[in-house]
C-alpha cells in the first residue's frame, strides 16, 4: 500500500461540511488522528475499529503515530480545522513525511469564514497568530519569545490584522496587550466566536477598552483595523501590505527622521538648553552607519531618552531593540518615548551597563551613545557579541574617550573608521537667521570581520532581509 496521508480541513458543523472526497477518506480510513472535538464529530461515521488518536497537546507526536500506522497497514487522515496550510498542522507534516505523501483537502478557513461573517473583505489583510502556549500579559518591553509579539508587531505595521487566537492568548489579552503598547481609539477589536457552532457569535468594532473586560468563548478569530484600515489597506488588494507599511507605528510618525522635539527629554536647566539628546543629524548618521535590516537585533547602550534606539526600532520593525540607561530620569523619558510611538519591539533595562547584557541575545548592530566610565570594557563585550558582518557605532564628545575607543577597537581585531559631524542650525535674529553651531560629535563605526566561514550566515541574512521588505 503506498503510504500516503491524508489531510483533511473540517469546520465545527462537522461531516455535512465535508465535501464527498472528504466523506470517503474518513470512511476508509484505519487511523484517524485529529483534536478531541474534532474527532467527536465525525467519531460515528469511521468505519468499526478505526484507531483514534486525539493530538491535543502532542503534535511533535503526529508524524511518529503517522509512521506507525503506515507500518501497520492501515490508511490515514489527519483532521485539521480549517485550511490546514494556514497557520495549522499542514507544514509540520510536509516537513516531517515529505509533500509527496500529504494528500490536503481544506475546509475554508476561520479566517474566510469569520470575515464573511463580519462582512470584512481580507484579500489585503495581514494574517498572525498566537495559537501557541500564553506567556501571560503583555507588560512594556515583553521580547521576541512572549506568544502575543507577533500579534503587536503585525499591528504596527498593517491596516488590517486577522489573527489565529488560541485559550491562553484571547481577544481580551491581545486587546490589554495593544493597550499596554500604547494604541486607542485608533485600533477596533471585532471577535467571530464558535463559528458554526449553535452558540455562534460576532462581535464588532469594540474598543480596546471594551475587548479587554470582555470574554470570549473559543475557539475564535480577531480582526484588528486601525482607523481607516478597510479603506487604505483592503480596496488596494495586493498593497495592503505597501500601505500597512507605510502607516508602520504610531499613525502620522514618519518612520525615520523624528523631530528632537517629538522625544521626551531631559533639559539641562530648567526651561534652558538644547536638551539632553542625541540631535536629529547626528541620529541620522548614525542609524545610517548602523547598517540596520528590517530583522537587526539591536543593543542601544547608554540610551538616554531612547531617540536612537527607538527610531532603530521603527527601521528594524521585524528585528528588536534591547536598550539600557542608568539615570532614571532619561529611563524614564525613554519609557514614555516608547509608549509614545507604540514600540513594541523595544525593551528598556535601567541599570548600569554591562549588568544584564549577557542575558541579551548576540546583536546584528550595536550603538553607544554612553559609556559611564566603562568604555573600554564595553568595546571588549561587544567584539566578542558582535555577529558576523555586525556594526557598532559610537558617538563620542571628548579627545580622551576617541583615543580610549579607537585603542581599544585595535586591540578587539575590529576595523574601523571614524568622522568628525560639525553641524549650525538656523535660528531667527531681529528678523533675519543666523547659524548656531551645535557641539561637534565624533562618529565611530566599527565593524566584525566576515572570514570565509562566516559569508554564507550574512548572504542567507541578507537574503532574507531583502525577501521581507518585497
């Protein structure tokens, strides 16, 4: 008997959803592995003695049972919910048996079926989910392993998001996790909850306020719009995704190039001064020698009021930025920057570097905007973190710490270079302007050597990165 499997979508009305191609492999089938429910509804219709293998909460155990049931003679279905090849179990097993044993007759998805309940056209809509294991609620700076990050990340990047929820992470967690980051009343919530069940329901254009005191029964589906969602991101079809890029944050921001103005920041006397930020030139050349990819990891050391690190965040909106400030005034500027801008691929540690960074993972980009003393040591860290092809930049103010850093970049193996930015503002006299020098800034980059074993990991990078941004 060849051994084939076969992969079945089913929806929650149970066998008359199923089309006759469907009917007949779970009629024939002598092993049928699927979720409890799911078994449940077609349990009266498998032939006598059929093996039933309910796979709530061992998929990793799917494939193995696959095999043993091949061994034993018998035929296979796999019963999956919806559209097995969206965000279901249809790419485990092709990768564990090989395509040319999956036979795959999908059921619509939840997603099609909860927007045309909701009367919501989706050919634009970014899909996520968090069909996975809770990592409990969302609290400022959560990092790439919490179950809800792919969800806040899609919405600050798309018009529309529709996402696969599961028990641990519903519409009431994904509503508190938006709001912790920083949305309103520019994000609506709407729920298809038991979808072809009796108990079906919908609901539509909540609040976050309102999702986050609610509960929803399971199984169910989440379609967030921010305003104007519809109109900019689903009648365009295929741009949707061009235009959730374009509204990439918090709503009319630029992605790069923020004002100094637009930062909480710390003055250096009350009401006086050009406060304590790195300026919008020097920010600009600065990210632009970081090299950054839509997926860098980034450390920002000596953060301040985040501006570095933040407008890094907006650049790198697939990547993360770990940032560490030791004065809690600025700390605390850069938290409220963070909600600002609703950067939830931003985390902030206030401390003292470098406590707490060997529990960050290695960095793509690295920029030092502070150094509290520890300069040479943190230069030392980072040459032994840095990933192949990696860049740190650092901006410097003083003779005495240039001539430590470069020192030190030459003892690390790093090869660097170095400008000097020297840059006057306009600024109103008696009716005329003039210029206003601002203190010039050193630029250092530097950069990780690639040796030969290194070029494939940057090429596939690379790769990777242009992929993402097509």
């Amino acid at each position: 008997m060849a051994e084939t499997c076969t992969l079945i979508g089913i929806l929650d009305d149970g066998w008359p959803g199923l089309a006759a191609a469907a009917r007949a492999r779970l009629a024939a089938a002598g092993c049928v592995i699927g979720a409890a429910r799911t078994l449940d509804l077609v349990a009266s219709r498998l032939a006598p003695g059929a093996r039933q293998l309910p796979m709530d909460g061992a998929l990793a155990q799917v494939p193995g049972w696959v095999h043993q049931a091949w061994a034993d003679g018998l035929s296979v279905v796999v019963l999956a919910t919806g559209d097995p090849l969206c965000h279901g179990i249809g790419a485990r097993l092709i990768a564990a048996l090989g395509a040319a044993a999956i036979e795959v007759l999908p059921a619509p998805s939840t997603l099609q079926l909860a927007c045309a309940r909701l009367k919501v056209p989706w050919q634009g809509a970014h899909i996520a989910s968090c069909h996975s294991a809770g990592s409990g609620e969302w609290e400022p700076g959560a990092t790439p392993g919490h179950a809800l990050y792919q969800v806040v990340q899609a919405v600050a990047r798309y018009p529309l998001v529709a996402v696969f929820t599961s028990p641990e992470n519903g519409p009431d967690r994904i509503a508190r996790a938006l709001l912790t980051v920083g949305y309103g009343e520019e994000i609506r919530l709407s729920v298809a909850a038991r979808l072809d069940c009796p108990d079906e329901a919908l609901f539509s254009d909540l609040s976050l306020e309102e999702a986050a005191g609610l509960e929803f029964a399971g199984p169910n589906i989440v379609i967030l719009a921010r305003a104007g969602g519809l109109e900019r991101g689903l009648d365009r079809g295929g741009e949707g995704v061009a235009a959730g890029r374009r509204s990439h944050m918090a709503g009319s921001d630029p992605v790069f190039g923020l004002a100094d103005g637009d930062f909480a920041q710390q003055r250096p006397r009350a009401g006086e001064g050009a406060g304590l930020i790195t300026k919008l030139e020097v920010r600009a050349v600065s990210l632009a020698k970081l090299a950054l990819r839509p997926d860098s990891l980034v450390w920002d050391i000596g953060a301040g009021s985040g501006a570095v690190g933040l407008e890094a965040s907006r650049i790198s909106y697939a990547g993360h930025v770990w940032a560490i400030e030791r004065a809690a005034a600025q700390a605390a500027d850069a938290r409220a920057n963070a909600r600002r801008l609703r950067a939830g691929n931003y985390s902030l540690y206030e401390g003292e570097a470098p406590t707490g960074l060997d529990a960050w993972p290695d960095p793509d980009a690295v920029f030092i905007g502070g150094s509290g003393g520890g300069l040479e040591a943190l230069i030392h860290l980072v040459a032994g973190r840095l990933r192949p092809g990696g860049r740190l930049v650092l901006n410097l103010v003083t003779l005495e710490n240039l001539t430590t850093a470069t020192a030190a970049l030459d003892r690390a193996g790093l090869a660097w270079d170095l400008i000097q930015l020297a840059l006057a503002r306009s600024r109103p006299i008696r009716g005329l302007h003039r210029l206003a020098a601002l203190n010039p800034v050193w630029i250092l980059t530097a950069a990780r050597f690639v040796n030969d074993e290194d070029l494939e990991t940057v090429h596939n990078r690379l790769n990777d990165s242009i992929s993402d941004c097509r």
